[in-house]
C-alpha cells in the first residue's frame, strides 16, 4: 500500500516540479515584487517599501483606482451576463440535430479559437468612427445622420469593447453547455411530460437543475477569464478614452510595459488575485447552498 | 580493447577541439527590436553581403515581435544571456545604462573612420546619456508635415502652409463635416505628445534644447502663457477639423485618414514615406517642413534607434566590427531607401539622390536651417519618464472631451514634473 502510495506521488511530481517552476515560484515572486520599490527604469534602486506600492495605485491622483473597479466590473458582469445567456441560446439550438449542423458549430465555435489581439484589432475597425462598419450600416440604414465615435466617446467605449467581448465568449458557454444539455437524460422530460409540464417548465425544473454544475463551474471560469483579459480592450482603446475603458489588467499591463514599474504591477496583480479569491468563495458557497436546496 | 576505446575517443576529442579553435568562427548573436517583416528582410540582406565578406563570421539574428522586443531584450540583458550586438530604441538607453548592460563606444568610435562622417545630430544622440557613447545612431525619426497636393488643389489651396497659423486655417477652411472632409490627421493616442507637444511648444520662443518641457530660463515650458494660448488653438483644430473619432487614433488610423484623403494634413515621420509612397504614389502627396509657430521656430524632436555592444559579450571586437559594416555610409543608405527614416551620415544627404531630393528634401531643410529648426531632447534620463506617455494621453483626451479645462491639465502636467 506504501509502495503504491510513492508510486502515485512520483507520478505527479513532473507535473508538479512544472506548477512550481512556472505558476508558484513566479506567483510568490511576485508577490514579493509587489512590496519593493523594483522599476526597470533603475535596478539599483530596488528596495522594499511595504505598502507604499498598493497605497500609491489606491490614492493615484492621475488614475482614479475607483473608477478602473467599477469599469472592472462592468467589463466582467456585463460581458457574463450576455456571453451566458447568449452561449445558452446557442446550446439549445443547437442541441436538437438539423443539416448541415457539424458546419454550422464549427462556424459558430471558431470565435473562441481566435486570440483575443487580433479579435479586438478587428473590432477596432468595425468600430472605427470614421471608416468603421457599423457606423457604415447605421448610417445607410438612416439610424444616425453623422457617424457615431463608439470608441473615442465614452459614453459608448466600454460598451463598445464589452460588446467585442461577448462575442468572443458566446462559443465557450455553447459549447460547454451542450455537452452538458446532451448528457441530461431523456427520461427526465418524458417523465416531465407526463407530469404536464411545458417546453419552460421543462427548461426551469429540469434541464436547469441538472446542468447546474456545469453552468457554476463555466461561469466562474469565465468570471477568472474575463478579468484577466486585457488583450481585447488593449487592442482597442488601451483604456482610453481618458480612462474610461481601463480595467485593473490593462492598468496592469501599462504600470509594467509602459512605466517599467514591476512594483506597482505586481500589486495590480495581487489586488487582482484578492479579489478573484474572495469572489471565488463567495460565489461557490453560494452556488453551493442552491445546489443542496435544489 | 577498452585500451583502444579510449584511444579513439581520446582522439576524436583532441581532433574536435582543436578543429574548433582552428576554424576561428566566430558566432555573433544580433538582436533587433523594431521589427517588422520587411525589415526584416532588409537586415537579411546586409547581414548575408556581410557573412559573404567575413566567411569567419555567423550573425544569429533573433527578431522578437514588435511589441515584445523591448521587454524581451530588457529580460536578455539583465539575465546576461548571449547578445553581441543589440538594437536599442532612444527611450531604453539610459535604462540600459543605469543597470550597466552598455559598453563604453568611446575609443572605438574615435578610431573609425566612417565616425568622422557622422552627422553632428548623429554624435549628440550616441552620447545621449552621460555625455557617453554607449550607442552608434541608425537612422532618426523626424517629423514634417506630408500634404495631401491633389486634394488641397481641389480646395485651391497651393501653397502649403509655413506656419502653424497657417496649418490651423487651412485644416478649418476645408472642413466640411456633413461631405466627410476633415483636415487634420490628429494622433489621440499611443504616444500623442509626441505631435501634441510639438504643436504648443512652437510659440514658446524659448525652449531648453536639451529638456523640452523647460525653457531656458527653468521654468516648466507647457505653462508658458505661448503655450496654454496654443493649447487653446490645439483644442480648436480639433473641434473645428478632426473626426471625433480622432481621440482614439493611433498610427495606422492617422496614416488610414490620409490615404483616404480624409485629412490631407499629416504630421509624421520618413518611415511613412514608403508607406504612402505604396498606397498613393508621389503625385498625390508631398512632404514640407513642420510649420513654425509664433516664435519662428519648430521645436523637433529626434527619435531614433542605435546599435550597441552589451556590457558582457564576449566578442567585442567582432561586435564593433559588425557595427561598423552596418552604419557604413553604404549600407545605412540602403536600409534607409529600403525602410525609410533619415540616414546617420553627412555624406548620404550630399551625394545621395534619393536623400537629396524629392520628398526628403523636407527634412534636408529642417537639418539645415539651424534658426528655425530647433532640435530639442525628451528628458529620457528622468524616472518619471516612462509614465509621461500615459499621464500626458489621459488629461489630453479628458480635455478634447470637454471634460478638463487646458488650464487644468497643464497643471496636472505641471504637478507630475515637479
């Protein structure tokens, strides 16, 4: 049984040491990071500062740090809550066979195997003001007499980035989802119907239920995911126009590539993984309870 | 036999060693930053006529993307990995410098006779930091304003403007919102002080060549009562002549907006020559000299990339000489045609058709005329200057907004120099 035991352990080590090497050895460093004073710019003046770094990004005259939170969490909330609902619409139709539906969902799925630079380049320019598509279609549609500055006006920027957003995110919930939607048994809705119940009664007391694990564990995932993709806003407005699409993860990416300050970089990058953990807690104790009470 | 296994292998040991000492190849490790395939391409090209010269020498050149490569080289030299020979950009020289990854050019540069034909802007930008040449100049970046002829004669406009006045009048004359013909090809991000700054510093007539934001009497140069009244006709060429969407323009669309014939105005640098030169050709467009402002000057800034020896490599010699072959009137010429910026030699602007006329005769003029061209540094040595860039974009676009007065960004402005 010992022997077994070791065998098991020396079997997970290449996996392990690979963790170490690459996630837990970078994630310690960096926290270590995020209580020096360390820029590029100068590596002789590396010292520790405590938490001069966190109290700098928090009170930041230039960057107001409440507003990145709350454009943060629209950005994660907003694009979830469309990407879900969306990504479930899909599933469902796409659950039921039709011709031609292995082309189809490979069409539909191929936005999730795209990377986020080149998806959010290419929505830069259909968002263009001044040569953009959609500003193309709503204004031979008669919509709008002069074109709309959807990524310069910040009334309409973060909608507009959340926008390229859910369409990037829609195939992960599809797929996901119908792999869940075919696995629930058949039996389920014959019994349901049986009991008299309709196509939504059949949505709400069976095919939701059953699938709940799923939907907690997807929608999670991509709370994480979406927090700590920068790349689409990167690409089209870099957290522009004055400020108002910057979220904590392109501040991130601004603080390090652009400030070479690695300090207050790294305590973006722990802010970030406070929250996420404190969000992933909550959340699964909460989807927890449902669960026992379904 | 274990006796002759070890013999053997003795020998092919001894035979191999010595093999390599008596090859004297030398492997050069090269690494650019400013990439793009077809430089690239070009890079290729001089490094293989170079091989072909030197059969001794191999350069391995490594091409990170663009926008890693600064990153990816920063990594590189702070963990001394192989580098002979590197790229590095203006803004990262004295970042180089301050963590003791540049060798001291000095005495090499003082013993190569091509240095002696150097241009004097040449000279300035290698001893950039410490007054040291730790770097040998490429090519330069300066601005000049690229007109669009064809559509500006269908507005009877002839002759281009001289100054920023002029700029300002002409850009607001042939707007005509509702017809999509706006004037200015406005830079709003992704580094827009560079053109922004350039503009409200034009009728400050007294500005420190060697920090921007001070004139030369010390005081913070964006809060000059020249500069606020200019930022005031900055913001009015934007309401009056730019696409709102201007905001959020970086290179490509500012170059897009003048191919398109949206804005005829353009303010950029040689590179964007054989950009247009390919999507419109030269009958449609030219280049002229940046405006001058109110003081009767231009305040030009000089971008631009060098080569240089990491402090630990191990071929030194190699390395220079290498150096040497690529800034070579000859070769520097030819990557200049092939990739378009301002070559690094007096001698190219002379005896060079391609640089001595045309289009590039814009710059010619700026180089020459010493009292209306003014070159002025960034003040690159300060710590507070990797984060300008992003604080200097946020206040300019609250203020095009209408969300922020001019007078209190500088302020803000002023308040982060300080």
């Amino acid at each position: 049984m010992k022997n077994e035991n070791l065998k098991y352990r020396l079997m997970i080590l290449p996996v392990f040491a690979l963790l170490t090497l690459f996630m837990y050895i970078p994630v310690v460093r960096s926290i270590g990071i995020a209580f020096q004073h360390y820029t590029m710019f100068d590596l002789s003046k590396v010292k520790y500062c405590g938490l001069e770094n966190f109290s700098k990004i928090i009170f930041d005259p230039d960057f107001n740090f409440f507003q990145i939170l709350l454009n943060t969490a629209l950005w994660i909330f907003v694009s979830l809550f469309f990407q879900f609902t969306l990504g479930f619409c899909l599933a469902l139709l796409l659950k039921k066979p039709f011709k031609g539906r292995g082309i189809y969902s490979g069409l539909v799925f191929y936005a999730w195997a795209l990377s986020g630079f080149a998806i959010g380049l290419v929505w830069a320019w259909m968002f263009n003001g001044q040569f953009g598509l959609a500003n193309d279609l709503l204004l031979r549609a008669g919509i709008i007499g002069l074109p709309i500055g959807f990524l310069s006006d910040p009334n309409f920027a973060l909608i507009s980035v959340i926008i390229a957003n859910v369409w990037y995110g829609i195939p992960f919930f599809a797929i996901m989802l119908l792999a869940a939607l075919q696995s629930v048994p058949t039996e389920l809705y014959e019994a349901a119907s049986i009991d008299g119940a309709g196509p939504v009664a059949k949505l709400f007391r069976v095919t939701i239920p059953t699938i709940m694990p799923t939907i907690v564990s997807t929608t999670l995932l991509r709370t994480l995911w979406i927090m700590n993709f920068p790349d689409i806003i990167y690409a089209m407005t870099n957290g522009g126009p004055a400020n108002s699409t910057n979220i904590l993860a392109t501040q991130m990416i601004n603080k390090i590539y652009k400030n070479y300050d690695y300090g207050q970089g790294s305590a973006l990058g722990v802010i970030i993984i406070a929250l996420l953990m404190i969000y992933a807690v909550i959340y699964l104790k909460i989807a927890s309870r449902k669960e026992t009470s379904v | 036999m274990k006796k002759a296994l070890i013999v053997l292998l003795a020998c092919v040991t001894l035979g191999f060693a010595v093999s390599c000492k008596g090859s004297g190849k030398v492997e050069l490790t090269f690494m650019e930053t400013m990439t793009s395939p077809e430089r690239t391409a070009v890079f290729k090209e001089m490094i293989a006529g170079y091989e072909k010269e030197n059969p001794n020498v191999t350069i391995n050149l490594i091409s990170p993307p663009y926008d890693q490569a600064e990153n990816k080289e920063t990594m590189m030299l702070n963990n001394k990995q192989t580098l002979d020979v590197i790229e590095v950009r203006d803004y990262s020289v004295k970042q180089f410098v301050n963590n003791k990854n540049l060798e001291n050019l000095e005495k090499r540069l003082a013993s190569w006779e091509d240095g002696k034909d150097l241009l004097p802007i040449t000279l300035a930008s290698a001893r950039t930091v410490d007054n040291t040449a730790y770097i040998i100049p490429e090519f330069f970046y300066i601005k000049a304003l690229f007109v669009r002829t064809d559509i500006l004669a269908k507005h009877g406009i002839k002759t281009y403007p001289a100054t920023m006045d002029e700029l300002i009048a002409d850009c607001i004359k042939i707007t005509n919102k509702k017809a999509g013909q706006y004037g200015f090809s406005f830079r709003g991000k992704s580094n827009e002080f560079k053109i922004s700054d350039l503009l409200l510093l034009s009728d400050v007539p007294n500005i420190d060549p060697e920090n921007v934001y001070k004139t030369t009497d010390g005081k913070f140069s964006l809060a000059e009562p020249a500069a606020m009244a200019a930022f005031t006709q900055y913001v009015k060429l934007f309401k009056e002549s730019v696409p709102a969407d201007g905001i959020n323009w970086g290179f490509n669309e500012q170059v897009n907006a003048f191919v398109s014939g949206t804005c005829p105005f353009l303010v950029q640098d040689p590179d964007t020559v054989a950009l247009v030169d390919q999507q419109l050709g030269r009958d449609k467009y030219t280049v002229v000299p940046l405006p001058v402002g109110k003081s009767g000057k231009a305040y030009l800034d000089y971008g631009f990339a060098s080569l240089a020896i990491p402090s630990y490599s191990k071929n030194k010699d190699a390395a220079w000489k290498f150096i040497t072959y690529m800034n070579s009137p000859k070769e520097n010429s030819f990557l200049c045609q092939k990739y378009g910026p301002l070559p690094v030699h007096a001698s190219t602007f002379k005896d060079d058709t391609f640089f001595s006329t045309g289009v590039y005769q814009a710059w010619s003029t700026e180089m020459s005329k010493t009292d209306s061209y003014v070159f002025v540094k960034y003040p690159l040595a300060s710590d507070k200057w990797p984060g300008w860039a992003q604080l200097h974009e946020q206040y300019m676009q609250s203020v095009l907004l209408g969300k922020m007065t001019p007078e209190a960004a500088t302020a803000k402005y002023a308040d982060y120099w300080k």
